[in-house]
C-alpha cells in the first residue's frame, strides 16, 4: 500500500474519531465490515475457532479479538493496546457563562495539553448525552457530534498584553473558556447551550439528564513540506496507534493463538478508571475469552500469558531541530525514521530485552525501520499503558510507536512514512 493511501485512510479516520466516544464506534464500523460478531460482557460467550469477536464494555474503550482456526489449549497469547483519548478540555455542568457581549462555555482541562495551542482554532464539540428514560436505571444514551466550528479561544492582544512572546502562563479557569455565541434577543441566557444542544438532539431541553462533552480541534489533517515529508493533524496521540490496532487485528489473522487489541480510555490521567488499562478489564475478558472456548481451568490463562506478548502502542518523542539539547546525545529518534522502541531502566516505559528483540525480528521480517530511544537522564519522560496493564497481567511487554513533535499540542507532527511502518509491524505481530 502507498503511503499517500495510508495517509489518508488515518487522515479519515481522525476526522471522524473526535472523542472517545466517536472513536471507538468509528473503530468498530471497520470490525462489523470484516464481520466481528459483538460480545456483552454480561452474557455468557460461546466462541469458535476461526472466530472474530468484539467487546464495548463501556463507550469509550473497545477490545477485539481472533480466534485461530486451529486453535487448540496450549497456543500463544498476543495482545495489543492503545488508549482513544487525547488531552484537551471538556465541558463542565452548567457550561453557560456571560461575559459582556459574549457567551461562552465553562471547560475544564483534561490530560496535559499544551494550552497556548489551543487558542485561535476553530473548535467543535463530540461526546455522549443521557436522556430521560421509562426506566431509570437505563437512560436513553445518545452520541453527537456537532462536525462544525461552534467555538473559538480568542488570543488577547498583543497591543493588550505586551509581554506575550515572553511567555504567559494561562490560567485554566479564565483564559480557557471559548465563546459560542453574541447575545441577542432569541437566545435563552440562562440555557442557551442546552437549548442550542437540544435542537441538535432534536429532543426538549428537560430531557436532557447529563452530559460528557469535549471540546476538539475541528481544523483537518494536511500535508507539509516541499516533498510532503510530514502530517500535520490534531489527535495522532494516540489515534496513529488505534488506527494501526484496529487494522492489526483485521488483516493479521494466525492459524493458532488468540490475538487481541485493547483500547483504552483515561490514559492521559493516569488510567485509574473502570475504562482504564488500570483495572481489572482485561483479566475480565481474556478469562471470558478462555471459558467461552471450553477451558475452565485458570491455570491455562496463566501459561499463556507466561509465554504470551503485550505490545504497549503509544506514541513517542521525535528529536525537535531547533532544541536538540533537550534529548539524549545519541539515544534519540527522527521523523521517518520507521517505529520507536522506548526503554526506560526505571519502567516508564515497560520493555523486557527478550520482547525487544521479538520485535526486531519481525522488523526485518517484514520490512520495518525502527530507532530506539531513551530519555535523558536528567530528564524524565511520562508513562505509558505498558507498566499498568503488565503489573495486572505479566508478560512479556515492549513499549513502541510513531515519533511525534508537538506531543499534546492541539495539532502535532508526524513522518509521513512512519504509520505505514507501524500497520506492518501490527500485521506481521498478529500473522506470524
């Protein structure tokens, strides 16, 4: 496949996928395509060999998973994860705020954004909606996406703020907020937000229970350079990553083995959820996985995730050209340079030099560049899903993805050539 045809099928894929939400429902248009049958997890499963099978625990994670067609007790456990949410804000109850001639919207930040970045973009809002329901333990639950600029963050003036490109701290509460719209006579002031929500829903402003909105960049992905050398795109941490799972799972199909993708939710606040790769999720589902194909005996799981492999897929960091000293002196990445495999001796990032040298391997198999990096010693980098879900579930674990610059602005860079490298290695982990 040519890189301006994987280009632009991620380019599609993170327009469409602008929340958790979106994205997880986006993900699992492609699996019904290639006929994954949907499992609940509070029923119980009945699975074949030669089976392809999803679960949507809760609407911001998503797991999927084949079955060989040879399956048989004893065969290898292969495992894949990424997380479907990135940093930026969402709306708070009560969003409606006046100021002056303006209305504008109560936000609160979430993850680490690079918050100057968002400002002067033009911004939508996709998230899910709770409805009044016959049944109150079951509201009706509706998803949207408003798919157009509603809302901007407008810069203050430089003639107003004369010490701006000396670097200004912005605070969260008030320099944050975006406005959606200029008073008039026909907007209900106290509600225009739930009214103007309400119209979209096509549903009374009192059926409306409660709300988990975020606010994305609308602008879409482009190509930049002379020679088209990079992507330019809101959400490629860690979108690269879920498309390039997503599509793993699909075309990578073993005659034996089980392969499996986890994407969760809440990895840029640190996991801790019901929806997070800090919980007992995955356990849940790959001891469903195992009595659902006829195997009771626990000690079986336990064998295969002895001898099985976890792929931690996340983003990593490109050297930046104008602040090399911030890097490594020799341990450091480039922008189509093929995947990054990150180390880190204090396990940040997870990695265990036998899997590393796995994933070396299928590299040269299949045609696969890839650098490895490390962070400065003096300056410690974030964490990633590998530790979490290693801790929960013990195997042999390597951390890895596209190298980025501008990780967590609302717009970041990446090799054109680089996604293509990742979908291969993805495909050759789950065939092989």
């Amino acid at each position: 496949m040519s890189n301006n045809t994987i280009t632009a099928e991620l380019l599609q894929f993170i327009k469409s996928a602008t929340s958790p939400y979106q994205v997880v429902e986006e993900s699992i248009n492609y699996l019904e395509k290639s006929k994954f049958k949907e499992l609940k997890l509070s029923e119980p499963w009945c699975l074949n060999a030669g089976g392809a099978y999803y679960i949507k625990p809760y609407g911001t994670a998503l797991f999927a998973f084949t079955v060989g067609k040879d399956w048989g007790e004893g065969q290898t456990l292969r495992i894949a994860a990424a997380h479907t949410d990135h940093p930026g804000f969402r709306l708070k109850p009560n969003a409606e705020m006046i100021s002056g001639a303006y209305c504008k919207l109560n936000t609160e930040v979430y993850g680490g954004p690079i918050l100057n970045t968002w400002l002067d973009r033009p911004l939508s809002i996709a998230g899910k909606v709770a409805l009044k329901s016959e049944d109150p333990f079951h509201p009706e639950i509706r998803l949207i996406d408003f798919r157009k600029p509603i809302l901007t963050i407008p810069n203050l003036a430089i003639h107003i703020n004369r010490e701006v490109n000396k670097g200004v701290e912005l605070n969260k509460q008030t320099d944050t907020l975006p406005i959606i719209a200029v008073i008039n006579e026909s907007l209900k002031k106290d509600k225009f937000f739930i009214n103007y929500l309400a119209k979209e829903l096509q549903v009374k402003e009192d059926k409306i229970l409660d709300y988990d909105l975020y606010i994305y960049n609308a602008e879409e992905g482009s190509l930049i350079g002379m020679e088209e050398d990079f992507i330019s795109c809101p959400r490629l941490d860690n979108l690269t990553s879920v498309w390039a799972l997503v599509k793993g799972i699909i075309e990578g199909r073993r005659k034996e083995g089980i392969n499996l993708i986890a994407l969760y939710d809440n990895e840029e606040i640190g996991s801790r959820s019901k929806q997070g790769a800090d919980s007992a999720l995955l356990t849940m589902i790959l001891s469903k996985v195992y009595e659902g194909l006829g195997i009771h005996n626990r000690e079986r799981l336990s064998e295969a995730t002895a001898d099985g492999i976890l792929l931690s897929v996340d983003v990593a960091h490109g050297v930046h050209p104008n602040r090399p000293e911030k890097y490594d002196p020799v341990n450091y990445t480039k922008l189509n340079g093929g995947i990054v495999i990150k180390i880190d001796s204090n396990q940040k990032y997870t990695f265990d030099t036998e899997a590393v040298a796995i994933i070396q391997q299928i590299c040269d198999l299949y045609g696969v560049s890839y650098q490895k990096f490390v962070n400065r010693s003096d300056m410690p980098g974030g964490m990633t899903l590998g530790p979490i879900i290693s801790s929960w579930l013990p195997m042999k674990t390597v951390d890895l993805g596209v190298p980025l610059l501008g990780m967590h602005s609302s717009r970041e860079l990446m090799g054109t050539k680089d996604q293509g490298h990742l979908e291969k290695l993805l495909k050759g982990f789950f065939e092989l």
